[in-house]
C-alpha cells in the first residue's frame, strides 16, 4: 500500500488514532485497502474486455444477418 504526503489529492480519507489514513486510495475509491476501500481497477478490466468482446461478436453476426435477411 503507497502512502501519499499529507493533503494529497489521492490520501485516504479514512481516519484512525493519529489522524486522517496515509495510504493512498484505491482505484476509484476514497479509501485505502485498509480503511475498507476496494480498487474498482479489475472491474474496469473486466467490463472493456466484455465490452470488446460483444463488439467483437457483433462483427462476427453482422454478416450472417444480413444473410438471414435474404432468406
Ligand atoms: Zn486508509
């Protein structure tokens, strides 16, 4: 886990015993691992690669749809 200088737009904002957290926060959170945040990087990485994949598919149909039209 990195930790940011005080004041930093990414520090955690969790807060414990000796203040705000100093880590800094997980992918699209506002909070650190620690602190309970969880990094949204992998579903990111998941949902472009689905996202990718439908389009890739699509191209794949495009073809036979327009042959089932002809039908
Ligand atoms: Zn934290």
């Amino acid at each position: 886990m990195d930790r940011v200088p005080p004041g930093h737009p990414e520090q955690c904002q969790g807060t414990g015993k000796h203040g705000q957290c100093p880590n800094r926060q997980e992918h699209g959170s506002d909070y650190c691992r620690g602190c309970g945040g969880v990094s949204t990087k992998n579903q990111e990485e998941v949902r472009s690669f689905l996202l990718a994949r439908v389009d890739h598919r699509r191209k794949l149909e495009g073809p036979m749809d327009a042959l089932s039209r002809l039908q």
